[in-house]
C-alpha cells in the first residue's frame, strides 16, 4: 500500500546504512517514472536518469563516492544527470509533439494562437536564451539584459552558469520526485553530492556536456544508517507571510 | 483525504490559469512544511519561503513575472530563495544541535566518533568548501582540486558557480516537496523561472547574497489553465540501466 505525500515525506530520511536485502529494479524503475513526470524548466526535460544495477559499476561507483557507507552498502544507485547540451533536440522534441497536438482540421482561433506562441517559444526564445559560444554569447547576453532590464522587466538567467543552475534545478525536482516515490514504497535513499564527478562521468562513460546532478543511493534502511534524529532550522526563520 | 504519493504527480499540472476560488493559506503553510523537510546538501538549509497573500504584492510580483496569466490569476505565490551567503550561521545551528543531541555524560565509543566527524564536518570541511572571496578562492580551490583529483577521487564543486548549483538544486527538492503535497490536498501549482529575478528581489527586499530559486503561483486550476496534455520524451531515452 503507496504511502499518501506526507506520510512518504516524514518517512524519508538519508540512509547512510543499508541492509542486505535486496530491492526490486522494477519498483525503482517505476520511481523514475514518476521522476520523470516533475516539471522542467521550458519542459526542455534536459535530464537522464542511470539506474546502476550491476554490481561491478556500482563498486566503481561507490569508490568515486569516497567509499562513503551510503554508496558502499546501496543495493542500487541512481545517478542524475543533466543534458543541457540537449536543449535544441529537446525543444525540437516539443515542437513535434506540438504539431501532432495541433493536427487538426478545424482549429479554433484560440487553438491557433497557442499553438503558434508555443512554436514560437520553441523556435525563437529557447535558441535566444540557450544559445552560447565558450559562455562569451551568454554574458554578452546578461549585459545587455541587463541595460534593457533598467527600463523594463525582463529575463535575466543568460549565462553559461545560469544555464547549468537552470538544469539542474530542474533535475533537482525529479530526483525529489524520485525520492519521494522511493518512500511511498517503503525503499530508503541518500542524496549524495559528495562524489568525484569527473570519474563517475568516466565511469559511465557521458559526455562532455554532461553533468552529474546527484547520486541517489537505493536499499532498505538500517537502523543505524539513520544518523540520529532529524534538524530542521526553526521554521519561522525559513518561512515569511508577505 | 491526502492523495498517495504516485497519485499526486500523476494529478500535478503546471497551471497557468485559476479560478476565482480562494485557498486556504495554512494548508500552504503546511506544505511549505513538507518543503522544508526535503533533503539538502549538508542539511544546510540554504533556503527561505516567501508565502505572498497580500494582494498588492501579488499584484507587483505579476508584473515582474512579465504579466504572464499563471501569476496574474494565482491566488497565493510562493517565492523560493537560496541563501548561499546564510551557510557559516546553518553549519554553526548544525554545530549547536549536535551539542545537543550528544549532551549526555556517558556516550558510547561510538558517538564520540561520530560526534567528532559530524563536528569536524561543520568546522572544517564546510569552510573549505564554502568560504570564497569574490569568487577568486573559489577558482584557485578548483585548479588546487583537479590536480590532486588526478591521483585520488576529489570532490570539484568549489567555483562560486557550483555553489550556486548546490544551493539551487537543494532549494529544487523543497519546491518539489511543495508542489507535490499541493497536489495532494488538490491545490494546484505552477514553478515559474521566467521572471525578473532582480524586481522580484526588490520587492521582496532581499539582501545582495539572496537569489531567486523559483516563483510558484497557486490556485485551483481552470479548465483552460492546462494546456493540453502531457508531453514527456519517450521514457526510454531518459532511462539508462547500467
């Protein structure tokens, strides 16, 4: 029986210790899934998702992981990536699927208006913010943005590292789908940034534009794999009503 | 009834129109709760949530969102912040809560080790990590880390822009938190990137360190406000099982 949100919220915790009982690679699969159904930023969808099954990579993994207890007893991992380097095919992709939408006969006005600022928003605007050379186009772009952002409001995430925040922000959103779904199912995870993200590239042989999100470990808790009981910052110092 | 975890991201759609229906705002308050018990990189907790209610600052906060309907219909915004510059106060409110939890007179051998590491974590490695200036030491950190990552796996995130991406990733799993325990109480959301991060900080009268992670307007959803169905790339080419 699936867990409802937050009983699967307060379930989670980062699992440091795993069991020796094995997990099920379809139920985990299915999590990823349900990752994949998070929103994306242009819904560029500019993420991968590694489900490290075999026991050899995930021995690789665990030492490009610094041998951590979470990476070293996880009975699988998911490795997160983001593709910004795909964002022409991706937005390519939703142009497609725009035109397969719209492929009617007797569009309305009102169909035909969105559809055309939806390609439009594809065609023009996506290259205009994306495009770059060697990050130099980028922060051509910002100073400009910027200037014109004096008279009105405008965009202003243009350059080569606010596109990779875009990123990975947005495969940030997935893998706490991930996550979340992991616990709804009773399986325990760890988020872990503290990887050699240059060897686990490597390892799984990705590309240049590629980018390790995050590593997400995958097994059934331990007792003491969770590090005592839970700090949260008291949360009328996060939370503010405007 | 709360919705089950797969439940409320199947029923979870960006929303860009409203109706005129209001919404409870503790219910998002408690959602904002959900938020904040997502994981995050080193549990630093660089993150603050503006819950927008008053209808002049709803009214500014549109505008700056390049009037888009999703922000001009939101009944409720919720702005997202990182807070990169907050992370000697968050490691030293970890420091004080570990004092806490080990304050006791007869602890075993293994929560005195685990103490030191955890303490040490927070004194040692998070400056190293952390403490930039202008950019610069994080740079020379990076150039310092490559060439020992040639003869041992080192961790890599040192520029000024990788810390960004970590705060902004962390901030990710909170706003996904967020949009995933709306659905399931039947509130609808959309996470909005498009907007002038700068007016926004104004309005808000963040400090220079804040940024702005997200803006995500709330409501229950109009007919009209899901444009059309979803479209996800094929989950195949997405899914790599290694």
């Amino acid at each position: 029986m699936e867990k409802t949100v937050s009983e699967a919220i307060a379930y989670r915790r980062s699992t440091r210790v795993y069991t020796d009982e094995p997990i099920d690679s379809n139920k985990v699969k299915q999590c990823l899934v349900n990752a994949s159904l998070a929103p994306t930023s242009s819904n560029l969808q500019l993420w991968e998702f590694y489900h490290i099954t075999s026991k050899a990579v995930l021995d690789k993994i665990a030492i490009a992981c610094f041998d951590q207890s979470a990476a070293k007893t996880a009975k699988q991992l998911v490795v997160v990536v983001t593709r910004k380097d795909l964002w022409r095919k991706r937005a390519n992709a939703n142009i497609e699927f725009l035109n397969k939408v719209y492929d009617k006969p007797d569009l309305s006005e009102r169909d035909l208006k969105r559809k055309k600022m939806a390609t439009n928003y594809y065609k023009k605007l996506i290259p205009t913010i994306y495009l770059d050379f060697l990050g130099i186009l980028g922060y051509i772009k910002f100073l400009v943005f910027q200037i014109v952002g004096l008279f009105k409001p405008i965009y202003r995430q243009t350059r080569l590292s606010d596109m990779r925040i875009v990123a990975h922000k947005s495969a940030g959103l997935a893998a706490q789908n991930f996550m979340t779904s992991m616990a709804a199912v009773g399986y325990d995870t760890c988020p872990m940034e503290g990887s050699d993200t240059l060897r686990v590239k490597q390892i799984l042989d990705l590309p240049r534009g590629a980018e390790i999100n995050m590593i997400i470990s995958c097994g059934i808790r331990d007792d003491k794999g969770i590090y005592g009981p839970r700090f949260r910052i008291p949360f009328d110092e996060v939370y503010f009503e405007v």
